[in-house]
C-alpha cells in the first residue's frame, strides 16, 4: 500500500488529539512532504516478544559522588578474594554457620564488599531463621539499595513469614532493579497471584518497525493498531527535523516515546477490550502515570542498568506502579 493512500485516513484519526499539540499530524505532514519515498505494508505475522535473556543486571555497589550516583561492580582481589573464596567453599560444604564467620572476615577486610550480608542472610534463610535473615537483608539495603538480590531473598523471608503485603513491596522493588531475571519474575508471579493482583507476564511490543532501504526510501510495516505509531517512528528515525529535535535535548528519547504512543490513542477507545496494551495505556494516561509506563514498560526492559541510577524515591515509586498497574 502506497503513503499517500493512507494520508487521508490517518489526518481523519488525528481529530483525537487537541489541535495544538498533535503528535500524529506533525508526523504525518512531514512525512507527506518528506523528500524521501515512504511506502506502507501490513504487517502479516506478529513480531514475537524479543528475548531479553542477555539484558540482566549484574550485582553492583553504588555511592553518591559530585551530585550522582557512580555504580561499580563487585570485584574482590587479594586478601579480600582469598576471604570469600574460604566462605564461598564452606557455604558450598553447607556449613553455614563457619560460612558466616567467614563472610564477616571479608566484611572487615572490605566494608564496600555489602553484596555479602545478603549471602549471610541467605545461610539464615536456608536455616528457615526467617528473623535473622530479614535483619541481614534489610543491612543489605541499607547499605546498598540497589541490591536486587536482597530485596528479591526478603521477599521470599516475607512470604514464608506470611507477610503478603511486604513481600509484595520488595519483589516489586526487585523487579524494577533487575527487569528481565526470569526466576525474579517467577517469584513476582507467585506473590502477585497470593495478592489477588494480576500475575501474568506481559510485555509492551509494538507490532510495527520501519526499514531504510538501500536506495533511501522507507518501508513502514505495521498491523492496524499500531500503523499510526509506526508512522510517528519514522518521522523520528529519518527527518531532519526530529533528529534536530533529539540531539537538542538529552531527554527527548522520552519524548519520542510519548509522540509514538500518541499513534495509539485513536484506537483506544474502539479496540482496547482486546488488547492489553492499549488497557495498559490507557489506565495509566487516565491516573497520570504515563511517565511510569514508559519507564518501567519501555525503557527498562532495553535499558535495565538504567534502574541503578535512579534515587530510592523514583525506584520505590516505580515499584508502586508495578502494583498499581496489576490491580484487577
């Protein structure tokens, strides 16, 4: 299907937006007078969820240094790594309570070294001294927030505690801290379902790309729900002015994304009853939480480091929308 064929239809659908702030005919103009040859073709087959296996936080120990946050991971050497090498082995052994003296000797010899407070909470967990092992992961937090592992273990202490309302709390700030783990996200799901929260896995995937052909022309392929989407893309992607725009302002990749989901909001209204993203979006454009969606939905599970700079403010906000946005 040619451009220009759609033009009229998609200049009809951007009457849903107020005249003066209307992403989708912006885009549409521009791209109508764009010197470049767009085409459009359907899209046939739906695009599968990208696998982001490779896409997981590693464990990392932050300071707040000349205004922000410097995230170095753990690295131990010399006496410090001959340490942990002695608890590492006698945890193996199951020896857990030689582990924890040993992991306290590594403690003093690197008090940076916090990622091993949650390996003596774990000894205590395995114990089932569900008490102890909550006191250990909360110094882990204290001492590094942005470890994922001891809020994902206190969530598992909170449930087998019976503390559903905790539990919630800190699977949901781990989730944040580290988007794609898999077995993060099992456990998510199973402390969602005691919750009576919606514990499905679902991800923001969009069923449009757009292609630069060898001879400059564009290819925009969309399925009709997000053909609108697809188009304000390639205004981004490909005209002068929008790329004027993005190397302009370090925070227009956020503005990107919200022109984009502007495409969608025609449909909303029509089609949303099948289709959970466009529910999604549109619970969160109706409680003032689009800028939430976009984080946690769209940039985390591409950028998942980027959560580790983030203050303990943003991440616990980020965590309520997690289950805010589960809510039946």
């Amino acid at each position: 299907m040619k451009f220009k064929t759609l033009l009229i239809l998609c200049m009809s659908a951007a009457i849903a937006f107020a005249e003066n702030d209307n992403p989708l005919k912006r885009a549409m103009e521009t791209l109508n007078s764009s010197k470049i040859a767009y085409s459009v073709k359907e899209l046939k087959k739906p695009f599968p969820e990208p696998d982001r296996s490779n896409l997981l936080n590693m464990p990392a120990y932050r300071r707040f240094v000349d205004g922000g946050y410097k995230v170095t991971a753990f690295e131990f050497k010399g006496d410090v790594k001959k340490a942990l090498d002695k608890a590492e082995d006698l945890f193996s052994k199951k020896e857990y309570a030689k582990a924890r003296d040993a992991y306290k000797r590594v403690l003093l010899l690197d008090p940076n070294a916090t990622i091993v407070m949650a390996y003596i909470a774990q000894t205590f967990g395995i114990e089932q001294n569900w008490d102890m092992a909550e006191s250990w992961y909360k110094k882990a937090i204290d001492a590094n927030y942005i470890d994922y592992l001891a809020h994902w273990l206190l969530a598992d202490v909170y449930r087998n505690k019976g503390d559903r309302k905790r539990a919630l709390e800190e699977i949901s700030i781990a989730k944040v801290l580290n988007r794609n783990n898999p077995r993060l996200e099992s456990l998510r799901q199973k402390i969602y379902a005691a919750n009576g929260l919606d514990s499905s896995h679902w991800a923001f995937n969009p069923q449009a790309r757009v292609l630069q052909t060898p001879d400059g022309s564009v290819v925009v392929e969309a399925d009709t729900l997000w053909m609108y989407y697809a188009f304000i893309e390639a205004a981004w992607k490909f005209e002068p002015e929008y790329k004027k725009r993005a190397e302009s302002n370090k925070d227009m990749g956020e503005a990107m994304i919200k022109e984009c989901l502007a495409g969608l909001l025609p449909k909303i209204d029509e089609r949303k009853a099948n289709s959970k993203t466009l529910t999604r979006l549109d619970k969160a454009l109706s409680a003032g939480k689009i800028n939430s969606f976009i984080m946690y939905e769209i940039i985390l599970p591409n950028k998942p480091s980027l959560a580790y700079y983030l203050d303990k403010k943003q991440i616990e906000a980020l965590g309520d929308y997690v289950i805010w946005s589960n809510q039946k």
